[in-house]
C-alpha cells in the first residue's frame, strides 16, 4: 500500500521516446491502483521543490511539480522514503499555484 508523500523508484516511459527507465517519482494520491506521481530529479537546475539528504534522498534533488502523471502500483519498484507534512504543504501550494490558471 501506498500514500500520498511516498517517495518510490519506479519504472517511468518517457514522452518523446519508448525507452523507459527507473527514476524516483512522489506520491501525490492514489485511485483505484494507480498512482498520480510527481517526478523528482537530481538536475537542480530544474525548477521545483528541493529535496535534501535530510528529507531521506540520495542525494540533493528536486520535485518537479511540472512533470506530473499516473503509473500503475505495478511499475513501482520499492519505496524509498516517506516526505514530511511540511514538504508535503509545499508541493501542495505548488501545484495549487500552477492549477489556479484553469479557473481565471
């Protein structure tokens, strides 16, 4: 079972190609056995939220509140860590940010 805040290494098909590769993704809710993920990227130059050695990634690292889709729990590999309330607020103000352009 899985929950919102999860960090997992999951199997990821990219958009522009067929190749698909493990990469860390977190949990932002779960529906009927599949899971809608935000990816997370070691690149800090992308724009997102940060996630440090400290919240439990490998190394520094950055949630991409861009880069947003559904896997199936079956294309989860393992759970790595579980993010805090406060980093989890941050990625919610996020995305409530970036959505708010749907409704003006």
């Amino acid at each position: 079972m899985y929950n919102a805040g999860d960090v997992v290494l999951t199997r990821i098909q990219f958009a522009d190609t067929f190749e698909i590769k493990k990469r860390p993704a977190v949990i932002l809710y779960t529906d009927f056995g599949n899971l809608v993920v935000a990816g997370i990227t070691s690149n800090k130059l992308m724009r997102g939220i940060s996630l440090t050695k400290k919240d439990g990634a490998v190394k520094e690292s950055v949630i991409k509140t861009n880069y947003i889709f559904t896997i199936s729990t079956n294309l989860v590999l393992k759970k790595l860590f579980h993010i805090s309330k406060e980093k989890k607020k941050l990625v919610y103000n996020e995305l409530t940010k970036r959505l708010k352009s749907l409704i003006l």
